[in-house]
C-alpha cells in the first residue's frame, strides 16, 4: 500500500526521487528504499510526505485504490463515496462512509444545489444557513 501510493503520487505530481528527496530532507536512495519497500519513512518523514502531496497521512499509509474504482489517492478532504442509483422519484441513497464523515442522521435535512457546469451538490441545512447568513452580513457592510 504505502510504497504504491509512494509511487503513485510522486508520479502523478510529475516529481523525480530526486525532488521528492529534496522537498521532504532526505536522499534520493531513501526514497528509492522507500519506493520498493525495502524500508519506511519514520512518523515524521511521512508527515512531510503527506503534506507534500497535499493528503492525509492514513491515506499515503493505507490507502486501497480498489477500495474505491481504482482511483488513486485523494487530495485532503477529498472523498469519493463510490457510485450511488438514482430511483424512481429521484433519490438516492448516501453511503454509509459520507453519512459518518458528514454527521447525516435519519430525518436531517439537506439542501441540494446545482450547478449547470459543475454538477450537484448535497449540504446540511444548518451548514448552508449559517454560510447564506454570513454572506448576507457581508453584503449588509458593503
């Protein structure tokens, strides 16, 4: 896991051993060590790995693409649910993941927001409220 993520993410950032060496203080051999999985990097080296790459240490670590369609490390609050069906009256099931990650409960209420261009977007009510409150003080100052 980690040493593919390693790899993968050093990649898809367009960085050599060398570079990733260089922006985490080690040399490039370590990262080749790395890469292969003749060792690991300590806690710290792997902070620096992860903040890098701009993700979360639990993912550089453990991260399974085909836990999720094969898609490869996300960015840092970055999620991908997997795909849901849409039903006869238009709705969805959220998974269980989401549902956790974003404290959705049974009888919550959410918004559904939509952008022609860039799709839909599902919000808690009492999230979008206080965001549409603080624009609207905003507006008031100006």
């Amino acid at each position: 896991m980690f040493k593919d993520n390693l790899v993968e993410l050093r990649k898809l950032n367009q960085l050599t051993q060398e570079e990733l060496a260089e922006k985490v203080g080690v040399t490039r051999q370590a990262v080749a060590k790395w890469e292969s999985g003749d060792s690991e990097p300590s806690l710290d080296k792997c902070k620096l790995l992860a903040e890098a790459f701009n993700v979360s240490i639990d993912d550089l670590a453990n991260y399974e693409p085909t836990d999720n369609m094969g898609i490869g490390v996300p960015p840092k609050g970055k999620h991908l649910f997997g795909i849901v069906t849409v039903g006869d009256k238009g709705q969805i099931v959220i998974p269980a993941k989401a549902r956790k990650i974003f404290d959705i409960s049974p009888g919550d209420q959410l918004i559904v927001l939509g952008d022609e261009s860039q799709g839909v977007a599902i919000v808690k009510t009492d999230s979008f409220l206080k965001i549409a409150e603080t624009i609207r003080k905003q507006g008031k100052k100006k």
